[in-house]
C-alpha cells in the first residue's frame, strides 16, 4: 500500500514507532500493552476487535533507518507474518509504503477455513486492512505535523441514518 501523507518524515516515524497511541489512531485496536523497549525495538501486545472475530498479537517493530520500520508477529492468532514501513520524502511531504505478509492457514480457525476456500479473500482484507492502517497513520502524521483536519467520527457514533446512507453511497 502506498499513500501520501503530507507531513516531513518525522511526524510519520513517531506515529509508526509510538506503539502506544495506536489505538488513537485506529478504531477496535484495544488493549495495547508496551511489554519491552530497548534502542531500536519495541515489543507488544494488543487485541483487535473486528466484526467477524478478534485478534490477538505479540508483536516486534525494529527501527532500521528514519526511513525504515519493520515488525514481526510474534505469536498472533492471524498466523505468523511481519511488516515494513518505508517512508521517502516527497516535497513537503512523506510517501508511505506499507508491506506485510503472512500464513493464515496457520491462523486461527475463521481465517485457515477462508485461506483453504477463498484465497482472494485473505488477499482483500489484508489490502483493506493494511490501506486503513496506512492512511490512519498518515492523518495522524499530519495533524502531528499542524494540519487542521476535521475530527472523524467513527462509525459506531454516528447516528444510525448516517450510517445507512453511507452503506448505500449516497450524501
């Protein structure tokens, strides 16, 4: 996934590497809980609650460069897998890459069944997931950087007519 944030590299890096505040940035993360951090790595452990199940994961990020952040899923019920953030300047901004990969046959029951029947599946709620997570970071990164952006509410607060003209694409 690539987005555009438009906040300099650093605002970028510290929302990616402040485990801490993910929640803030991502609705259903809960529970984030920093269990070591030494130099360059922070390892955790946080829970997401999605419509169809919940996830739990002990995770690793590494800071390799200002440019660069990988991660690895330690012990994770979406099945072993790892990550990498790579940022590279772009005027007055940032362009955000994000990677990841993983074996949900190896996951827990819900996802072995969709990677056995539906391969394409996994393959699109990862890409959903990951453009969610990425284009969070960026808005936060901006609004870090100065940016007045407009608070978004999450779903679960907006009235519910709201909600429904959203699902039928219509304002």
């Amino acid at each position: 996934v690539l987005v555009r944030a438009r906040a300099p590299m650093e605002p970028v890096h510290q929302v990616i590497t402040r485990v801490e505040d993910y929640a803030a940035i991502m609705d259903g993360v809960r529970g984030m809980e920093v269990t070591s951090r030494t130099n360059n790595r922070v390892a955790f452990r946080f829970n997401v609650s999605m419509a169809v199940f919940d996830v739990e994961t002990a995770a690793m990020l590494r800071v390799v460069s200002p440019r660069r952040i990988q991660g690895e899923l330690l012990q994770s019920s979406l099945g072993p897998g790892g990550l990498r953030w790579d940022l590279y300047p772009d005027g007055d901004g940032t362009l955000v890459a994000y990677s990841t990969w993983g074996d949900p046959s190896r996951g827990n029951w819900f996802l072995r069944t969709l990677a056995r029947v539906s391969p394409t599946t996994i393959a699109a709620m990862q890409v959903s997931y990951d453009t969610v997570l990425a284009l969070s970071a960026a808005r936060r990164a901006e609004q870090l950087a100065g940016l007045r952006l407009p608070r978004r509410a999450s779903a679960s607060r907006r009235p519910a007519s709201s909600r429904r003209r959203a699902a039928r694409g219509s304002s």
